[in-house]
C-alpha cells in the first residue's frame, strides 16, 4: 500500500454555500436533489445543479485532487494524551473522521473498545493542527455513526460521490488520520447480514483490495476525483477491507441536518433481494430474478397501512426498477419521513400499484 504524506492543510476547493453549517457538499448526483439544509437555518439552499465530473489525467493527478479536496477535511480523535505528559502526538489517535458542514460537524465511526459513544463527549480532536473538545454528540441509532460538533468556522468540507458508480480496480484513497492519505483501489461489492433484512437496512458494503488498519476506522474513502464514497469501518482491532457506502449514510446526514437529530425511516417490513437469492424456491420467486420478495409485515406498520402482504414482491419504486446494482434499501435513500413511494408489486402473478406513506422511529 502506497502511503503519501499531507505536509500543509490546504481548503477544499469546492464550497457551496458561505453560512456557516451550511453543507459545503458539491452533489452531481441525483441521489440528493433537495440535500443543502443548515443546522442553524431551516432554510435549504438549491444545490441540485449537475456539475462536469472531474476525471484527473494520472494517477499522480488522483493523489494531488484527492489531498486538495479530502485531505482537509481529515481529523483524528484521540480518547486520552498519547503519553504522561499530556501531549497529542499525531499519528496516534484511535479513530478518525472528517466535517460534513463548515461549522464543525463531523462523522466518525466506532472503533472496536478503542472508540465507542459512550466515550465520544470525552474525546480531544486534532484538526489543522490545532486541538479541540467534544461539545456534542448525537449516535446513530443503529450505532454505525457517531456525530460530532467543535468550536470551529470555516472547516474545510468534503464532496461526495456515488459509490454505486465504482468499477472493480477503480483506485480509493482513504484519507486517514495525521493527514495521511492511503492508496488502495475497489475490489467489490458484498452483502452483509442475513438473506432477509428489515427494508431500511443497509446492506451492500465495498471492500478494498488491500487491508487498511483498522485504527483509521472513519476515515473518509474518496475516488479519484476526491469525492467522498464512504466511510472506513471496522469492528474490531487489526486490519479492515470494509468501507460503509455513502448510500447508507446519506439518510442520517439529511436527517441530522435537517432536524439536528437523527429520525430512521420505518418501512416495516423484511425482504429478501431475489438478485441475491440465487436458487431460491420458485414457489415464492415465481421467477422474478430481480425485486424485493416480502416477508414479515411489522403489525401498525406503513407496509400493513398501505395493504403489502407477505409474499408480495416489489418490482420498482417510483418508476426505478429494483436489481442487482441498486436493491430497495439503497432506492429507499432518496426518500425522507412522509414521502410517498409509488410501488409496482407482484401479488401471486398480478401486477399491482400501491402507494406507501414512509413513517419514522
């Protein structure tokens, strides 16, 4: 693994919005057409606008967009002084993260028993070389992400990308703590927990071709063009692959922003992706080799409320067709608590239309 040293912060080229807690974030995505909200101000600002993609020219290129528009952005965490005299020696934090808004919020991930929430409102973070308190925190209640808000303005921000769009071989870069930025490239996509899973859940995961260590947990994972795809993850102590998409972060980023608190959406329902279920028993597929085959129904659920049954198989949800490269939960990311989904399901060989109204937990 290729290792390159960021000698000097340097300010993210590209900054949407001057307020502060405004997301400085550049979305050519339509994943989030609505997404600028401030923390301090209800009112959102248009960032929908489509913007060329950069494409550097060399891979030397890569690392100098990467280090401009990431590396900036990077802060360590530490839990305790790195030595008995209460020095803050970089390179030696437990975790890293990076700020989503200028204002000093920042995401990070736990890391094993090195960096829990339970420690987060204790933590000390390096950032620009200066040292700064914990004044907040807010854990994601699936305990993925930890949130954090310094005394700072102007923090550099990060862009975003979509992960969705990587090819095997694509070059990565994680942009670790003490300004270090890790040279690693996409090696593919994998589905984590059981065949079926509550809809809202995540499941699709990236992995690296090289090991990263694993106190670099939270860490921002940037493509070439040194937009953010995800966040390094790691459960436990020694060396991680896994890097959580920005799929599955975006809904609490646009939550946390929107509200300054993190609202899940409730679904309220199990599926199974049948472009996961390879052999699975016809008598339920009914040979549909892509869509969301249903499970449990969550009794007072918006799934029971709108009329799904177990056994129904969801097909497409606002006119996108579900399927191997993007699965109902990642579809499920563009929408936010109240919004309608327009459901193309088939119950027991018929075609159906079924509107679903997204609740909150």
């Amino acid at each position: 693994m290729k290792m390159f040293s960021t000698s000097s912060i340097l300010l993210l080229s590209v900054v949407l919005g001057a307020g502060a807690g405004v997301i400085a974030t550049a979305f050519t995505l339509n994943l989030l057409s609505d997404y600028s909200v401030s923390i301090a101000a209800p009112d959102s600002i248009d960032l929908s606008g489509e913007r060329p993609r950069p494409e550097p020219g060399s891979y030397n290129q890569s690392v100098e967009t990467v280090r401009q528009k990431t590396a900036a952005a990077a802060v360590e965490i530490f839990t305790a002084p790195s030595d008995a005299t209460g020095v803050f020696e970089p390179g030696h934090g437990v975790a890293s993260g990076f700020f989503i808004t200028s204002d000093g919020w920042l995401i990070a991930a736990p890391y094993a028993h090195y960096f829990s929430s339970t420690e987060a409102d204790k933590a000390t973070i390096l950032a620009g070389g200066k040292l700064y308190p914990v004044q907040k925190v807010i854990n994601d209640p699936n305990d993925s992400l930890i949130f954090l808000k310094i005394d700072i303005t102007n923090a550099s921000v990060v862009s975003f990308g979509n992960p969705l769009m990587l090819e095997p071989g694509d070059n990565l870069f994680v942009t670790a703590a003490a300004d270090e930025i890790l040279a690693s490239s996409f090696f593919r996509f994998v589905r984590i927990g059981s065949l079926s899973l509550p809809v809202e859940t995540i499941s699709r995961r990236l992995e690296l071709n090289t090991a990263v260590d694993s106190r670099f947990a939270g860490a921002a994972v940037a493509n070439s063009s040194g937009e953010v795809v995800g966040i390094l993850s790691a459960d436990q102590f020694g060396e991680t692959k896994t890097v959580l998409p920005f799929t599955a972060i975006k809904p609490v980023i646009y939550s946390l922003l929107k509200e300054g608190k993190i609202i899940s959406l409730w679904f309220g329902a199990t599926a199974t992706d049948l472009s996961q279920a390879i052999g699975y028993d016809e008598t339920y597929t009914r040979g549909y080799t892509k869509g969301a085959l249903l499970g449990t129904i969550t009794k007072g659920s918006p799934a029971e409320t709108a009329g799904l049954l177990h056994g129904d198989i969801i097909l497409s949800v606002g006119g996108l067709e579900i399927s191997e490269k993007q699965s109902l939960d990642e579809l499920l990311t563009d929408y936010h608590v109240g919004d309608t989904l327009n459901l193309i399901i088939d119950r027991d060989g018929t075609s159906a239309k079924i509107d679903l109204v997204l609740g909150s937990r």
